[in-house]
C-alpha cells in the first residue's frame, strides 16, 4: 500500500511540474486544433457521401 501511494505522489510530481510550466497548455491548444481539424475532415466527407455517393439502384 505504501508503494501505491508514493508511486501516486511521484505521478502527481511530474503532472504539476508540467501543467505549471506551459506544457499542458501546449497540448491542449494542439489537441484543439486537431478537434477542428478532424472535425472539418467528418462534415467534408458526410458532404460527398450524401451529394455524391453511389446510386442505389446498383446491382
């Protein structure tokens, strides 16, 4: 139990030193970026498979 709790106060260490330094802040505007990315890629391609996707009359 002891090694538990210390393996989770080193965890806590290393989540402050890089959510006070910047870092976390960096890899949330990235992963916000990619969201919208992502985001414009999804309705770009439900746009094409509802305008131009096969007929359905295709045997």
């Amino acid at each position: 139990m002891l090694r538990l709790a210390i393996l989770f106060f080193v965890i806590a260490l290393v989540a402050a030193v890089l959510g006070f330094t910047g870092v976390a802040a960096a890899f949330a505007g990235a992963a916000q970026i990619f969201f919208y990315v992502f985001l414009v890629l999804f309705l770009l391609a439900l746009l094409v498979a509802v305008l131009g996707g096969r007929p359905h009359d295709v045997v």
